[in-house]
C-alpha cells in the first residue's frame, strides 16, 4: 500500500513505533522497531516517487468524417477532434487509443462499454 500524503505516512509510522514501545519492554524489540522506523523514513521518498500514477488509458472511437475526424492512408487517426484529444490527453495523463469503425458499430460499441469516447 503506498500512502501519498508524507505527513500521514509519518504520522503514521510513529503511531505504530509508539504502540511497540508500549507493548514491549525488551531492549532487542526496542532496537528493532527503532530500525525498523529509521528504514521506514529513510524510504519515504521512494514510496512517494512510486507513487506517480501511470497514464489512464483511454479508448476512443472514430469514424470517417473529414476534416472533424478521418484516418489516412498508412491508418493514422488525423483531424480538429483528434489533434484536441491528444491535447488533452497530454494534461490529463491519459495514453489515447483510436478505434476505427463505423459510427452504427461504434455507437453499438460505446453501448458495450467497449470505448469510453466517440467522436461526432
């Protein structure tokens, strides 16, 4: 489980040293735990770096309607509606996939849950 927030994370971590020195008297519990917490604040930047999320992919459904929406010839999805997508999808973290298909299958598509957007 990665906790994003440090400030909770440390928080944490001390709730729980606390309760082991509460709990256990021995010296050898005492120097364990005060390993244990040293190692978890020396991580603590590291579980915040693994923390970044990975791009949401997103699957779009586009039909032959120049010059809104058309794939070329080597099949690269092209126009107005798809040069704003990936504009967006650059600040939202999204990775875009294109599916081309006809509006009829497509819209049967987006009934399926198959595609999550489809242009017009």
């Amino acid at each position: 489980m990665l906790i994003r927030n440090p400030k909770f994370q440390l928080r944490l971590s001390l709730v729980f040293w606390g309760e082991i020195m509460k709990h256990y008297k021995s010296n050898k519990i005492k120097i364990f735990s005060r390993l244990f917490f040293l190692a978890f604040i020396f991580f603590l930047p590291f579980n915040i770096v693994l923390a970044e999320e990975s791009p949401l992919k997103i699957r779009v459904g586009i039909f032959q309607n120049k010059p809104i929406v058309f794939q070329d010839e080597p099949g690269i999805p092209q126009g107005m509606y798809v040069e704003l997508l990936n504009e967006v999808a650059k600040q939202k973290n999204w990775r875009l996939e294109f599916v081309f298909d006809t509006w009829a299958n497509l819209l049967e598509r987006l009934k399926k849950n198959d595609i999550n957007l489809m242009s017009q």
